[in-house]
C-alpha cells in the first residue's frame, strides 16, 4: 500500500491524498467482494487509476480504464486545468496517453489494466460484462457526466459500488453536472450512499432494474 500511494503522489492528477484513501478502500472492498472488473472512467495520467489497479491485483482481477486522452474541456488551452507539457507537438493537441503509460510503469502495475482508449459512451455501448466498481471522473459537462452514468451505472453489478468524484452540493465548491448524476442515482431507489468524503461519493447498488 505504501508503494502504490508512492505512485499516486507523485503522479500527474487532481484527487488529493485524502479522497484517493476513500476510492482505494472502496475498490478493494469490491474487489475482494466480487472477484469482477473494476472499470474507471477519465484516465488522465494514471493517478487513480494505481489505485483501481492495486485493488483488482490484489483480488486477481483487472482495472479497466477508459479516455480518449484529449482532455476534458478545462484542461484545453487557456482554460484552469491546462499542462502545456501534456501536448504532443506533432498534433498541438492534448496527448495524456504517453504520460498515463509512464505512471503505469513506474508503478508496476501494467499487467492488473485494461486501457481503453475511446469516448465514454461509445466504449459503454459495446461493454457487457457487469463490474464490481464503476468510478466516474471523465467529462464534467450534463452532456458528459450524464451519458457516464446512463452509460456505465446500469453494469454495475448488485452488491457492486458507484463511485463518483466532484460531487458539489454547493454551486460555490464547483460544476453541478457530477452532482446532478449523484441525485440521479440516489432517486433511482437502486443505489445507496455508503460513504461521502469531500466530493468523493460511494453508492452500493442493490438488486432491481435500473431505469436511466
Ligand atoms: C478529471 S480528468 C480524470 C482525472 C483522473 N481520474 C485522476 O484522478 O487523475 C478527466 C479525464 O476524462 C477524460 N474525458 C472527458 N470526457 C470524456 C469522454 N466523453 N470519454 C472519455 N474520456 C473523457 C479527459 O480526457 C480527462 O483525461
């Protein structure tokens, strides 16, 4: 444990010391409790995505991670979030890809992740297998957000966890779009809140149909 959080500070990202504890503890748990895939969506550079993959490797399952690696629209330039060094100088476009397999490496941790380079929905679209988590952090957008949760939420698997990250209560904290799906899942009467740590929310999914 002490390795892969090693790995998570001092790799590129935005989830702080304290929300990556509470996403890593519920990864394990779901690892450890179903044996099945634990999916993310919005890869970045790798951070969070250590912490998916110790868990599934530490119940013989894999991470699957999913980006399109352009970034999200306020990591384009000009915008708070933008790392001029992540643009490949052959397109003038965000690449985080190059970045996200260096983290992996340095970690260990290549062979415990699928990495699925594709949009969000497209990628949802074509994925049968149910999950033992599904962590959103891709765009955060009601475009965006929205087509994760429609997307993803109905493969988690019962007893599985939802995770989603920038959950803003308060329009003040920041964008509404990741809280807007966590009141969606919450109305849905299938998922319940296990646990909240500043914006990081834990929802267990319970047995039923799912209407998204
Ligand atoms: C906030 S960052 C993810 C941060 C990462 N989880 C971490 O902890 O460091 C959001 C990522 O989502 C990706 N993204 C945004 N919209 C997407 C979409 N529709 N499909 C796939 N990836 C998307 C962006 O390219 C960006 O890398």
């Amino acid at each position: 444990m002490t390795d892969v959080l090693a790995a998570f500070e001092a790799a590129k990202g935005f989830m702080p010391l304290d929300e990556g504890l509470a996403l890593y503890a519920a990864a394990r748990e779901a690892a450890a409790g179903l044996g099945l895939p634990l999916l993310e969506v919005g890869t970045y550079c790798g951070r969070s995505t250590l912490l998916l993959a110790d868990a599934a490797a530490s119940a013989g399952t894999v991470a699957v991670t999913v980006d399109h690696h352009r970034g999200s629209e306020e990591q384009q330039p000009g915008w708070e979030y933008h790392d001029s060094s992540l643009v490949d100088p052959a397109t003038g476009r965000t690449d985080t890809l190059p970045e996200f397999r260096r983290t992996l490496f340095a970690a260990g941790l290549e062979e415990y992740v699928v990495a699925i380079v594709g949009r969000s929905p497209q990628v949802a679209k074509l994925w049968r297998q149910p999950l033992g988590l599904v962590f959103i952090d891709g765009g955060h957008t009601d475009e965006h957000a929205g087509a994760d949760y429609e997307g993803w939420a109905p493969l988690v698997a019962v007893g599985g966890l939802l995770v989603i990250h920038d959950v803003f209560p308060d329009p003040a904290d920041g964008g509404q779009a990741p809280y807007r799906i966590h009141q969606r899942a919450l109305a849905s009467g299938v998922f319940t809140e296990v646990s909240a740590l500043r914006s990081l929310r834990v929802l267990r999914r319970a047995a039923g149909d799912l209407t998204v």
